[in-house]
C-alpha cells in the first residue's frame, strides 16, 4: 500500500495497528525458559504513554519543511534503543561472571555470536544515534560543516581501532588489560564520536542520502536486537528496513549521478568552487531579465500547457496549498497543468510528492523526473518554486560543476520559464544556477506563498 500515494496512508495505519498488536502480544503473551512473564508493567506502560504523546504531539505540529529532520531524529531513536539493547544485554550477560570488575571461569564457551552481535549492535546503534543527531542539527541549520586536513583518515583509524578493541574483548574476556566495562564503554564512546566525524564533515546537500543510509544502518541494529532476543519479527523487521535503507540510498546516488563513496568524503554541498578554485559568487558577468506577478499570470492564463517544478522554496513558504489553488484556476482557464518531480527534490525523497498530496493535488498530475523531460519541449510555461540544483543546466553542459552528471529536470527546453526565488542566492548545493541568465527564462522574486496569491488575484479578475 505504502508505494501508491492513493492507499498510502492505510498502509501506514496498517502497519502501525500491526505494531501495537506486536507490542501488546509481547507483553501479555510472551514467556521465558521458566514459564515467566515479562513483569514491569508499571515501567512498560510508562514507556508507551510517554513515548507515544511525544510521538503523538512532535507529528502534528511539525512543519512539512521540517519533515526530514524529524525523519532523522526518529531514526536516530532506533539507533538509540538497539545501542541500549546491546548495553543492557551485556551487562545482563556478565553480571554473574564478574569478580573485581574481572571475569572469571568459563565465561566465553558457547557466548562467543552472542557477543558479536552485542557488539555489532553496539557499534552501529551508537554510529546511527549519534550521525543521525548530527544531520538533524545540519537540517534545521543548528550544525554547520566542518572539516580539517586529515579528517578522513582520523574517521578511518579510528573505525579500525573500534573495531579491534572489539575483538580483542570478544578474543579474551578472562586476560583482558582493563575492566571489561571500561572497555565496553570505550568503544560505546568512541562509536558515537565515529558517527558525529562520520556525518560532520558531508555537505548539506548531501544530507537525504545520509539519513537513508543511517536508517539502513539502524535497521541492522534492531535486526542485531531481533537475534538477541530471539524475536523473528524485529529480526525481519530489522533486515527489511537495513535492505530498504540501502537500495533507497543506492537509487538516490545514482540520481544524482554518484557514487556512494563520492557522497560520503567529498563533502559535497558545502563550499561549491569554480575551475579557477574561488568560490562563485552571484551576478558578475550576468544579466536576468526580472516578471511582475501581472505579467507571469496573464502569459499563464492564455497558455496551452504549464508544468510546475516544486522545490524547498514552496515548502519554507507552505505554499502547497496556494500552488493547487492557481493549478485549479488555470484548468478553468482551459490551461493542462502538471507537476514535474525530481527524485530527490527537497530534503528527502518523496518530500515534494507528500507536500503537494497534503493539499489534495492528483497524483496523476505528478510526473516523474524521465516523463516530465519528454514532454517539456511542448510547454510553453515552466514555473519554478523553489527548486534550484535540480534544475540547473550545469549538470549537463559544465564538466567543472560539482553536480555534471546528476539527472536533472531539463526546464530549459521550454518556450518559457518563471523562476520565482526570493533572491538570487545559490541552492542547497552552494553552486549558480546558468539557468537564470538564459534568454527565455524571467525571475519573479518574493515567498513563495505571496507570488502564488498574487498570481491568484490576477487571473480571477482576468
């Protein structure tokens, strides 16, 4: 249900009555070895009603602009709990084993899985919680980039040395140097210092393919927790969400025309530099051609054909419902309107896909990326909201472009196009857009949400 708009939201409410039957049947129905039930109701019940009017209240209020940094938060949640679940096991494991913070007797005889999932969902839980906090703090503009000569290789040794601290706990427990919870707590530590390197130093633009890729991983903690707990459904859950998280990163890097590699130490989207190797800056040696709103809605109003492009602009303004309003204006004018969607315009995929279905737009007007790009050479009016790197002819014609290669949606076959941009600062991506300063293309400055009702007004007193 969940990939066809029109079910997806009984997909979702399907999915989340089946959790609640999980959660419910786990705690009254589930038994141990002994025969025991799961006790704890006081603290459980806490849990759940705290956990859900947080869940409940962050969901409903959140703007859609803020939609994929709550995306990030809440994955970083699930890394959390699967770290938590490492510790808790751990500590739950040793507890009878342990003299002077030493371990005695045969400890490690038939734990040996059990201690490198401990340990697997350890490490990525805390890399995951950790990257996650980070990428929602660069999102809402808490965290800026930052990086120093070396970075990538200090975040390489020291993966490795958390990786080799690890095996040497699970080696030998009984001759370890250090109290083996001191230890396990080191690299609980040193992981989460990891993720906040790993993700510190990629660039914002980069920031939806980080979070799938973060929620890939923190799909591989709960399976680790699923397989502690001897629980197939987090296990599969766990491995469904680590599979889904990985082909959606996969399809966005090739979206974009790059490797997964390129996005995670290339930094991209931080500081966007011209050939000469300074950074661009906007309008020399350009001219753009400004459009009063009277002047966009009246060559609108008497068009055959008009694709709309939505970008982050039309979500800072929550100007979706303003943008179906002048879609349905201009059918009444006889005018065929249609969306064109980038893969990953926005902050994360689908973003624009939820935004416009919020204000009940038909997801048949919704086209993607490959099917807009065949029908722009017949439309006369392509109008811009927003959207920047996206649209921007570099990918194309500029080998130097830090975007050359990235699919982008190709306005610029049409007779005509409309920027509205509330001024002429770069994109996500830091870079300028040629796009701008091309013969058929006229810029008309304001919110998004202001452009919108004024072309409203014009054409209802056309």
């Amino acid at each position: 249900m969940l990939s066809n708009p029109a079910t997806a939201k009984r997909g979702n409410r399907i999915a989340a009555g089946g959790m609640i039957v999980a959660i419910l049947g786990t705690i009254f129905l589930y038994k141990d070895e002994s025969g025991n039930h799961l006790g704890n109701y006081i603290f459980i019940t806490a849990a759940l009603i705290i956990g859900t009017v947080i869940g409940a209240i962050a969901a409903r209020k959140v703007k859609m602009t803020a939609m994929p940094e709550m995306v990030s938060l809440f994955n970083g949640m699930g890394g959390a709990c699967a770290a938590l679940i490492s510790i808790v096991e751990f500590n739950h494991i040793t507890e009878g084993y342990l003299q002077d913070n030493k371990i005695v007797g045969s400890f490690l005889a038939g734990h040996e899985l059990i201690f490198i999932i401990i340990f697997a969902g350890l490490i990525i839980g805390s890399i995951s919680f950790a990257g996650s906090i980070v990428a929602w703090g660069k999102l809402n503009g808490r965290i800026k980039d930052y990086t120093f000569s070396g970075q990538h290789l200090l975040n390489n040794l020291l993966f490795v040395f958390v990786l080799i601290l690890a095996t040497y706990l699970i080696a030998d427990f009984n001759h370890v140097i250090l109290s083996i919870h001191v230890l396990f707590y080191l690299i609980f530590f040193l992981s989460l210092t990891y993720g906040i390197l790993f993700v510190l130093p990629i660039g914002g633009a980069d920031m939806p393919v980080v979070i799938s890729l973060l929620n890939s991983f923190t799909g591989v903690a709960a399976a680790c927790g699923g397989f502690l707990y001897n629980n197939k459904a987090m296990l599969t859950g766990g491995i469904l969400v680590g599979a889904a998280g990985t082909l959606l990163t996969i399809l966005m890097c090739k979206a974009m025309n790059r490797s997964l590699m390129n996005v995670l130490i290339g930094s991209f989207g931080s500081t966007a530099k011209s050939p000469s190797g300074q950074t661009q800056q906007q309008g020399e040696q350009n001219v753009f051609k400004e459009i009063t709103a009277g002047e966009a809605a009246m060559i609108m109003t008497y068009s055959n054909k008009v694709m709309i492009v939505p970008g982050y602009g039309l979500a800072v303004a929550q100007a979706q419902h303003a943008c179906h309003e002048l879609e349905k204006l201009l059918i009444e004018k006889g005018v065929d309107v249609k969306y064109a969607i980038h893969p990953v315009a926005g902050r994360m995929p689908g973003h624009m896909n939820v935004l416009l279905a919020e204000a009940d737009v038909s997801y048949d007007k919704l086209l993607e990326m490959e099917v807009a790009n065949e029908e722009f050479p017949t439309t006369d009016i392509v109008l811009i909201l927003g959207a920047n790197d996206v649209v921007n002819p570099a990918a194309k014609t500029d080998p130097a472009s830090p975007i050359y290669g990235m699919p982008i949606l190709e306005v610029e076959l049409a007779k005509t196009v409309i920027v509205n941009k509330r001024s002429m600062k770069p994109g996500y991506a830091g870079i300028e857009n040629q796009l701008f300063f091309q013969p058929k293309t006229s810029m008309l400055f304001g919110d998004a949400k202001d452009v919108l009702q004024q072309l409203i007004m014009v054409i209802k007193n056309l």
